[in-house]
C-alpha cells in the first residue's frame, strides 16, 4: 500500500512514517516508480513503534529491540527480553529522578508564591 494507505491504517502520519524509515526502524518496500510499499508486516511493526514511543522510550532503544520484537522467532527472546527490560528499568529510574527533581523544583515555586503573596496583602 502507498503510504498514504499506510498512514490510515496504522493512524500515523506521512511524516511519521519517513521518520521512522530515516531512523531505521521500518524498511518499506518499493514500487518501480520508486513510491514506498507499506506491506501489513510494516504496518503492524508501525504499531509497536508508536505504542513504544507513547509509552517515552527514546527511538534508540526501541530500535536496539524492535528487530527482536517483531520478527516472529524465539531463539533470542528471552536474552532481548532481560537485556530490553534492564534498560527500560534504567530509563524508567532515570524518569523518576527527573520527576522527583521537577516536583522538588515545584515546591520550592509553591512557597515562594504564597511567601510573595502573603507580603502583597
């Protein structure tokens, strides 16, 4: 399918769609007149891509992993599958040290903006 076809199928834009094909993680065919060719392989590899990436993990580590996500055979699984969750518990850690800093951030603006408040009165 063309990848207008594409993106209504997988609910992703045109631009989506070539930006995942720029960073590597999809690989459409091609037609003679050079069009891209969305087969339903791709489409279904889309959909992981853009469930990965709501969920905030960086396109580097999805396409470490996607390749052994979504290529069907067990032979490796389950190596990916620890080293994959290894990593998604780093960046999940890394996250909540960043929402810890923010919260503390937000805090400290809370008090100043009652301190700053209380002395306009």
């Amino acid at each position: 399918m063309k990848i207008s076809e594409a993106s209504r199928a997988s609910g992703v834009s045109a631009r989506s769609l070539r930006h995942y094909e720029d960073e590597g993680l999809i690989v459409p065919g091609r037609f003679s007149n050079g069009f891209r060719d969305y087969c339903q392989s791709t489409i279904d590899r889309v959909l992981v891509i853009r469930s990965l990436l709501e969920s905030g993990l960086p396109v580097r580590l999805i396409r470490e992993v996607l390749p052994n996500l979504t290529d069907g055979t067990d032979a490796s699984t389950d190596v990916v599958c620890a080293e994959f969750l290894r990593e998604v518990q780093s960046y999940r850690d890394r996250l909540a040290a960043r929402i810890a800093v923010l919260s503390d951030q937000q805090a400290a603006l809370d008090v100043y903006l009652r301190e700053a408040r209380r002395t306009d009165l």
